[in-house]
C-alpha cells in the first residue's frame, strides 16, 4: 500500500493528480500508513502533505473549515521552511492574540494566496452563516498556494465518511448545498492536487466512491487496508513479547493470531496485557487464558471497553434504529 501512495507523488509530479481511498477497518493501520506515507514523501519529493482528521473536525461546518484551512496553512509554512519565521496557526488556536500575531507574520511574507486563505480562515472562526466564498477559497487554498508558489499538494482527509454529519448543518445548506458535490465541483477543477480519503465504514464509503449516483463515483482508487497475514502478525507479535523480554508457546501464539484474525490494534492490546500480568519471562497458559477473560470479556476489560464504546457510537449515529 505504501509504494502505491508513494506513486502518488510522482504522478502529481508529473502533472496527472491520482485520488485514492482506503479501506479499512478500525485501528488496523490506516492512520500509521498515512503518517508513514506523509514521512517518506517529504523525503522524496518537494510537496506538500496535509491530513485533516475528520472525526475531530466535523463537530460543525466552521470547525471543520477553519481546521482544513490551518492544516494547509501550517503544512505550507513547514514546508518551505518559514515557519521558523512565522510560527504555527495551530499553537495559537485557544489564543486570539497569539493568533494575530503569528497572522501578522505570515500576511509579512506576501504570499498572496496564502494571506487569503488566512482571512477566510479568520472569518470562518468568527462565525457567521454567509460564509460560501470563505469554504470555497478555503477549499480552493492548496490549488491556489501551488499555483504562485510551484509547490504540489496531497490533501488527506482521515474518516472521510464523517463529513457528512456536516450536511446537516444549517449554514451547509444555506451556503453551499450537499458538501460532497461541493468538493466534488471544487476539486475536479484542481490540477496541482492530489486527494487521499480513508474511512472505517467500509460500505459506506463504498457506496461514496462507486455508486452511480454519487458525486465521486469513478474519481476515486479504492485500496484495501487489512489485517496482517498469519506469518506477519506472528512476526509482530513475537517482537513485541521480545522487546519486553517476555516468550510464549507457539501453540497459543498462533491461537491468539486466529482470534484476533491479525488485527495489529487486538495484538497491541493482548500483548501489552499478557506482560503486564505475568510473573515469569514466559507466559504460562493460566495467565494467558486470564487476560483473555479479563480484556476481552469483562467490564473493565481494554478491548470490552473499546468495543463496548464502538457498539454505542454506531447505535447513535445509525439512520436505520
């Protein structure tokens, strides 16, 4: 999966932008590729990479605005090495006269774009329902950052599928319609950046990516995020019990890889839990069958609460109960 991300940059480089998304389901690994793929580009190639987390920022349409637009603004100014000079929008955000200062310094810079891509990033954090030219230029900033200053963009946006809580948002709907056709309709005007979404519910963003009727249908490179194979997670597994210092039979090693089916999170997890517990370097099949019963199964149990805290978020957010 990484090698194909990393085709990516190329294209961009070579002026053919490439959409992908990935699939996968929680804590598999989705985000660690992407930060991973964020590390090797900025190696490879002179871009820029910004990832927008949508399940923090979709609280309401001007936090999710006003995020992607410090996200671009901040990747930009570490990119070209300015942000020595000017700081970051991000460590201001809970102090407005840190935030003017650090504006003042970028709009010194006399980059056009990027000081309006500022100012509409200030207007949306004012608030306000007649904000459309603000998402708009907000929307259109990495395009418009790469025109004046040659420098390419790969916009990520993690958990793409919960932007659309923002169409029910009141000044969505008045401003800008379906948010979805909205970048759509921005997007495909857009030739020096490239667009990676990811998501955890999978059909969902199936649905997004290849239904006829979507506004996305075709424009995206579906890749599958899975669980590690049998003999990757037994590698895994066995270097994180040796990294502690700790061994177990091959026999309940591969137990555990079938009942967790690979999952890298489930395999932290039971590791971390099985060298907490045991008294001894090797773990013995009654501490072993304890954890299992303890964090799988109990109340208090790590993995219970995790799953326990997923069954919830999905009975609230359900359109079908």
């Amino acid at each position: 999966e990484l090698e194909q991300l990393l085709g990516v940059v190329e294209s961009l480089e070579e002026g053919i932008p490439r959409y992908y998304a990935l699939l996968g389901l929680r804590k598999v690994g989705k985000s660690s590729l992407l930060q991973e793929f964020k590390r090797r580009a900025a190696e490879m190639k002179d871009v820029v990479i910004a990832i927008v987390d949508c399940s923090e920022s979709c609280v309401d349409a001007n936090t999710f605005f006003e995020d992607l637009a410090t996200e671009l603004i901040d990747e930009f100014l570490i990119a070209t090495g300015y942000a020595s000079q000017t700081g970051l929008l991000s460590g201001t955000k809970q102090d407005d006269a840190s935030l003017t200062m650090a504006a003042g310094r970028i709009q010194v810079l006399g980059i056009d774009a990027l000081s309006r891509g500022l100012l509409a990033m200030l207007e949306v954090r004012k608030g306000g329902e007649s904000l459309r030219d603000q998402y708009r230029l907000i929307i259109d900033l990495p395009e418009m950052l790469a025109a004046e200053t040659g420098k390419n963009f790969i916009v990520v946006f993690d958990e793409f599928q919960e932007c659309a809580r923002l169409n029910a948002q009141k000044n969505i709907k008045i401003t800008i319609g379906d948010v979805f056709h909205f970048f759509r309709a921005r997007w495909q005007r857009h030739e020096k950046v490239a667009y990676l979404i990811s998501g955890s519910e999978i059909t969902l963003l199936q649905n997004m990516i290849q239904e006829e009727s979507s506004p996305f249908f075709q424009h995206f490179n579906p890749m599958t995020v899975a669980e590690f194979s049998f003999a990757d997670a037994c590698e895994m597994f066995a270097a994180l019990l040796e990294k502690s210092g700790y061994v177990m039979e091959e026999e309940m090693l591969s137990e555990l890889i079938r009942l967790t089916n690979g999952h890298p999170f489930y395999l932290q997890v039971l590791g971390e839990e099985l060298c907490k517990a045991s008294p001894e370097q090797e773990i013995k099949k009654d501490i072993y069958k304890m954890v299992l019963q303890q964090t799988l199964f109990e109340s208090a149990g790590r993995l219970s609460l995790y799953f326990a805290g997923q069954y919830a978020k999905h009975i609230k957010t359900s359109t079908s109960l």
